[in-house]
C-alpha cells in the first residue's frame, strides 16, 4: 500500500528547495520497464522545465496538483504558448491529462507546490521526452528569461 500524506509532500519539497533544479520526483513504479510511470514532482518557482512533447513513443502524461498552484503551459508546433491551466485547490482545477504529441511545460507559482504525475512506460531517458527546439535547454542561460515571459504572457 502507498499512503501519500503531508509530511511524504514535505520532505520531497524541501528535497526540491535544496536541489539545483529547484525539483524532485519520487517515483512509485519500481522498474524503468513498468507500462505506467507513476511519481510525486515536487517543483519550486524558478525551476524550468523545458517544453517537450512525448511521442515515437506516444505517451499520455497526466498531473494532479495535490499541493500549492502549478500552471500548465500548451504551445503548437512553431512554439507560441496556445493554453495554460492553472492547478490548485483555489482555482477547482486539480488535474490536467496530456495527450501524446502535445507541447508543454509547467511552473510552479508556490513554494511546496507537489503533483502527482502518471505517464505511460516504459522510461527510457533516451527517448522519453522530444525537448523543443524553439526553447532554451535546461541551463541555458536563457531560460529564467524563457521562464519569465511564459508566466507573463499567462498572466502570471
């Protein structure tokens, strides 16, 4: 049995808080080659996720806020940001399903903020995310600016 409580959503914030990435997952499925990935993302502001899209595999990514506010990002193919969702309790949003092929990205706007992330498997780190190249890497310098106009345009 897993039991997600406050104090598991907590422990994995701080662990992002004091981590370069300003995030950190814990996953639930035990083998890379599980059909369903299952995982906690705790993701602080300032963490850049770089807009991807899953496909060749197709995998569908769903997110469940189950603590603080992280907004969505949705862009087409040339990059222009097409929807966001705000998810949090505030705004009876709790949950977002992608389906494969999508671009997008996500940002936390709360400090603590925690989803629960379900996405099709196996995990392969080489072929599990196609990362866009009209965005900056993860790193870039660029990208805190990237960041910032996205939750600008969003209205954030």
């Amino acid at each position: 049995m897993i039991v997600i409580d406050d104090d598991c959503l907590t422990g994995l914030s701080n662990e992002a808080r004091n981590s370069a990435r300003l995030r950190k997952n814990y996953n639930y499925h035990e083998l890379l080659s599980d059909p369903i990935n299952r995982m906690l993302n705790a993701i602080e502001p300032g963490s850049y996720v770089q807009p991807h899209k899953h496909e060749n595999p197709d995998k569908r990514e769903a997110f469940i806020i189950l603590k603080g506010k992280v907004v969505v990002f949705f862009f087409n193919e040339e990059g222009e940001m097409i929807n966001h969702v705000l998810l949090s309790r505030d705004s009876g949003r709790f949950g977002v399903e992608i389906k494969p092929g999508q671009w997008h990205s996500l940002a936390s706007l709360e400090s603590g903020s925690v989803v629960y992330e379900v996405k099709d498997g196996p995990y392969s780190p080489i072929s599990d995310k196609n990362m866009a190249q009209w965005a900056p890497k993860e790193g870039d310098k660029g990208a805190p600016d990237y960041l910032a106009e996205l939750l600008r345009k969003a209205g954030y």
